[in-house]
C-alpha cells in the first residue's frame, strides 16, 4: 500500500472518530475525505499567513500548528495550538475575510486542506447537513470556545546538552519519572526514534521526553521540529555563552515558535545558584532553572513548569497579620501542597523573600518579628515621616548580596511607582531592595529610588499582586489561557474608619485628651489614615484582584490590630487552622502529595 494510500486511510479514519466531523453521514464524510488535499509541511512553515486571502481552510491530521501575530513593534504574539482532529480557517473562508493571524507548523505535520471550490460543490450535495455544520463551527470560534482534541497525544519534550550528553541524558531521565506523576511519560534517546515509532509512541503517553545525541547536528534538527518544547542541559561551571548547537537551532524556521528553557545543573551541595541573569542574557529562553544534582524537589518543579501544573502563592500586605502567612505555608508544607513560585506586597514580599531563600519557618517568624519591631527614627518631614534608615540596614543584614536571580525558587516583590503610576514588578536585582520598596508607605517612609523612578508600598493599587504572579506563571499563550494554580492569601481586612457624625472636624487636641484619659483617641491617628489611604486603591480592585485567582486564603485575623507583632506565634496558628480547613476542601492540586 502506497503511503498516499495509507495517510488518506488515515485521514478518513480521524474524521469518522473525531467528536465534530463524526457527528456528519458516513457518505459525507468519505465525500469530504475525496475532496482534502494531503499536504506535509516541515516545522516551522507557515501554512497560512496575515492578510492574505481567506481561499481554504485545514484538518490536522497528524503534528502541531500554531496561531500568532506579529505586533506593530516586532514582538510576537503565540495564540492557541492546532492538534490532530482540530481545524483552522474556516470561519474566514466561509465569512470570504482575510486571514488575521499567521498559522505554523510547531511539529513537521500533515494537514489536510480544502478549498473554496470543493467546499462550494460539498455544500451543494449536503446542503442541510454541511450548513449546520459551518455554522456551529464559525458560531464557536466568534465565541472562543475552544476545541477538544479528538485523539490523545504525547508532549513531546527534547532534552538537548549545550556540551555534555551525558548530563543531559541524566536530566531526560530524572524528568521522565517526575512527568510520571502527572500521567504516562517514557524517556527516550531520539536518535532511536524515527517518525513512525514516533506517531505509535505519541499514542501510548501523555509526555515523551527525548534525548538529542549534539554529535549528530541533523538528528538534532529533526528532534527539534518534533518537539512541542525545548529544554536545553548546561553545567553551572560551563561557559554562559551561546553554544554551536543553539545557534545552529536558531536558524530552524520554527525556532521562535517553541517553548524553549535552560536546566543548570549545580552540585548537590550548592549553597546558591550561579548568576542566572548571565545565562538568560544571551539567550531567547522563557526562564532559567537552577538544578540541584539528585535533588529531587528541583526536577518535580521543573516538571510542573513543563508541565503547566506550576503552583504559585501570591501573600499581601496587612502589618502583623501578615505572620498568618506563616501558618498558610505550614500546613501547605504538611499537605504537600507545592510552592513553585512566591511573591507578594509588603508584609508579604517580606516573608515570600525568606521563604525563596530557603529559609524554615521558625526562622523567618523570629526574623520578622524582630525586624518589625526594630522601631524607626522620625525625621525632618520633608519627604517622609521616618528616615526608612534602619529598615535598610536591617534589610541589608538580613538577606546579604542575594540577588532575586539567586534564588531556587522564583520570587517577585510588587510596589507601586509614583512616577509611572502603575505597579512594577521586581523579579531581579537586590533582594533587599525589592523588599524594602515592596515594604515602604507612601508618606511613612521615603520611596525607593529605582532607575529614577520611585517605588513604594504596592497597596495603593494592588495589595495581593494576583496579575503580576498570573504574568509570570507560563509564555504569552498560557498567560492569557491561564497556566498552573494561582493560590492567593489576603490578610487585608476592610475596617471601618468612620467617626460620630455629630462631629464637624478632627481635632488633635480631643484625641490626646482622649489617650490622656484612657479612652482611646476620638478620631482615627494619623497611622491609620496614611495606611488607609495607601490601602484604598488595593481595597477597590480587591473583588477583581482575587476573581483572578485559582484558590483564596482569607484568615480570619480582623481581632488581631496592625500592630500586633508580639503576637506574631498566634497570628501564625490562625493562618495555619484556617489554611488546613480550606485544603481539606480543595480538589487534588497538580504535583500535591
């Protein structure tokens, strides 16, 4: 049997069995398998581009396309993937509009295509049954629902050494059994595997990682079309400069299309990892992994990053109720719940910058308490009411030369711009800095200078900073699908802060009277309203905040005031009680115990 033969035998077969074209008449569909043309396409090919005329549209029979844009300044926009069963570019041919996106070829693919005059004749022989059919199809696109692969299919994952196969072979294989957790995956060396294995194999796992002998440049080349992501092998000790093998890659059309990452592989015993700023510099991967050799925590987290079952916890501001952080992050220690990326605002970014570090529990809870009670000088009341200089020093001691690159786990700390106006994300440079920006109020302390702008206490316009960890949990496509779990704990409670309304002014003197009096100030302190007015703009968006994440923790600390940092132990043990009620609730989590 001819190999025309066996893929139209093919073709016939995923229309009958897919959930869309199998719902058609037996005899309209065999009309339509007559009338596709079979076409291969290499990766990286494009098979439709922007702009052009809408003429035909496309059945994946076997690889993967891919939808993008390229924006006004260059910069590419990756859209959904095209698996086996799905179509692409019907509702612009049936509509006669132009193309509005490019479509490539992830994977070398066959794709079968039809064309405006075959489906015109298609639709005069099966009127009723193929106008329903198009229809449903364009009505679902406008709407952006999105299709169901019909058949399962392996993730493809090539592991390719920078220098050493021998390290890279020990990484497939390392990651091979942590994928296991999430549903069959097999390691294999790909040079043992040709396109037909290739095709059965996809059908037995749902991850395939294969090993790329760099020896052989054109088995590598061809790995690397197959391939749905890219994860390239170094030694810390090696060079950060481009290898031969990735500037060989970089001419595949389909380069700029992958998801493409860089394991760097430290000893056991490492303390810190290498500067992963110099790795990331010179090369277009989405994030750097520092690895410690045998240690097995660091391959599940790559694994869940692979495997877009990554966890991150999002912890926001609140003065001394933000130690119940502490207590969330027990029991997720004790459930196994895992913490891949932290960041957080304020109190929050504080507590996440230990926790990346690699810090036990205890430690950052006395850590915190002696910092938060540390005590601060006023100063002249030119830019702020306290210097902010023993913050600094004490911030300095705390975390060293640390930089955020430096870290096993990612971490960010978010803080507000005055300059821009917007929230800035910091996910590199000092980890200090980043800490004291995230943990300076607006008139309290003096901002933070950073490249001329200056930064401040993020609350006034995200106290849980949600968005930022949704921007840093997958690429552009699963940034807008919504990639991983997102678990976001907010210790903000909304008080009131009113006074009688008999009242006409606040008076300075009928509060000291009051404190002078043992009753308590008649109106509320000047602590209270610069943190009220540096928490309004969070409060706002908080309902939109926190419809952004996957899981929300709200202990219930309302009894607890601000400043309550002695009591940072109770404080804990809230947060820890209220955390272990709500897992017991919650649905197994990717790569939880």
């Amino acid at each position: 049997m001819s190999i025309a033969s066996v893929a139209r035998d093919k073709l016939r077969e995923l229309l009958r069995s897919s959930r869309a074209f199998g719902a058609l008449a037996e005899g309209t569909v065999d009309d339509l398998a007559a009338v596709l043309e079979l076409e291969e396409v290499a990766g990286g090919q494009h098979v439709m581009s922007e702009g052009e005329t809408a003429d035909s549209m496309l059945v994946v029979v076997s690889g993967r396309l891919r939808v993008s844009r390229r924006n006004p300044d260059g910069s590419l926009s990756l859209y959904n993937e095209i698996c086996p069963g799905e179509t692409v570019g019907e509702t612009g041919m049936v509509l006669g509009e132009v193309r509005y996106a490019d479509v490539t070829a992830l994977r070398d693919s066959l794709v079968a295509r039809l064309r405006r005059e075959p489906f015109e004749e298609l639709l005069r022989r099966h009127p009723v049954e193929l106008n329903r059919f198009f229809a449903q199809a364009v009505y679902q696109k406008l709407r952006h629902v999105p299709q169901v692969a019909e058949q399962a299919r392996a993730h493809i994952i090539a592991v390719i050494a920078l220098h050493d196969a021998s390290l890279a072979r020990q990484v497939a294989s390392d990651l091979a059994g942590a994928l296991g957790n999430f549903g069959p995956a097999a390691e294999f060396p790909g040079a043992t595997v040709d396109g037909r294995q290739l095709d059965q194999l996809e059908q037995q796992f749902e991850f395939l990682i294969l090993s790329a002998d760099t020896a052989d440049s054109s088995r590598t080349r061809r790995l690397f079309r197959q391939a749905d992501q890219i994860v390239f092998v170094a030694d810390s000790m090696e060079s950060p400069e481009l290898s031969a093998i990735e500037v060989l890659l970089s001419e595949e059309q389909g380069f700029i299309m992958k998801r493409k990452h860089l394991a760097l592989v430290h000893p056991a015993a490492a303390e810190r990892p290498g500067d992963l700023q110099d790795w990331r510099a010179v090369r277009d991967v989405e994030r750097v992994y520092p690895l410690r050799s045998g240690l097995g925590a660091d391959m599940a987290r790559l694994a869940r990053f692979l495997g877009s079952r990554a966890v991150g916890v999002v912890l926001g501001g609140g003065g001394a109720r933000g130690f119940s952080h502490l207590g969330v992050l027990r029991a997720f220690e004790e459930c196994g719940v895992p913490v891949d990326l932290i960041g957080g605002n304020s109190m929050g970014a504080l507590i996440g910058a230990q926790y990346a570090c690699g810090m036990a529990l205890d430690e950052i809870l006395d850590n915190t308490r002696r910092f938060a009670l540390g005590g601060e000088r006023p100063t002249l009341p030119l830019i702020s009411l306290l210097s902010g200089k023993r913050l600094e020093r004490d911030l300095r001691r705390m975390f060293g030369d640390t930089r955020i690159e430096q870290l096993w786990r990612p971490f960010f700390a978010s803080a507000c711009n005055l300059s821009r106006a917007c929230t800035t994300v910091q996910d590199s440079g000092p980890l200090w800095r980043a800490v004291l920006a995230s943990n300076s109020p607006a008139g309290l302390l003096p901002p933070v200078v950073w490249n001329g702008d200056l930064l401040v206490d993020g609350a006034i316009l995200d106290n849980v900073p949600v968005s930022a960890m949704r921007g840093r949990l997958g690429t552009p496509l699963e940034r807008r699908r919504g990639n991983g779990t997102i678990i976001a704990v907010d210790v903000d409670l909304r008080e009131q802060l009113c006074v009688d309304p008999e009242m006409a002014r606040l008076s300075v003197w009928r509060n000291l009277r009051g404190y002078l009096g043992g009753q308590g100030g008649q109106s509320p302190s000047i602590a209270a309203i610069l943190y009220r007015a540096g928490h309004v703009g969070g409060m706002h968006e908080r309902s939109r905040t926190m419809a952004m994440a996957d899981y929300c923790l709200e202990p219930p600390v309302a009894a607890f005031p601000l400043m309550a940092y002695r009591r940072a132990a109770d404080i804990a043990e809230v947060g820890y009680r209220h955390a272990m009620a709500q897992i017991a609730q919650w649905p197994a989590l990717p790569g939880r115990r």
